[in-house]
C-alpha cells in the first residue's frame, strides 16, 4: 500500500508542476485572464490531494 501511496504522491506534484508551468504559458501568451484561473484551481485541488495522502500515510492502517 506504500507503493500505491508513493506513485499517487508523485503523480500530484507531476501535475501540480504543469499546473504551474501552464497558468504560466497562459499569463505569457494571452496576459492575465479568467483563463489562468483553470490551472490554478486545478493546482489548490492537486495540493490538497498531496496533503491528504501524506496524512493517510500516517494512518496504521496504510503502513
């Protein structure tokens, strides 16, 4: 259950890194509108997501 919890872990900071390397494209190409608001949103959600895995990895249960 380790591994799962590992391999979903690096999958969050994965998109939460093209999650900033988009909102930057978008500031780049079209200036700063509602359209960086997507990557940004997705960005807060992939942070929670990290937070709750390294939560449950101190759970026993997911030891």
């Amino acid at each position: 259950m380790k591994l799962a919890l590992m391999i979903l872990l690096a999958l969050a900071m994965f998109v939460l890194f093209f999650c900033g390397y988009f909102a930057g494209v978008i500031k780049e190409k079209y200036g700063k509108n509602w359209l960086q608001a997507v990557p940004i949103t997705v960005a807060i959600l992939m942070f929670n997501v990290i937070w709750a895995l390294t939560e449950l990895a101190k759970t026993e249960r997911w030891q």
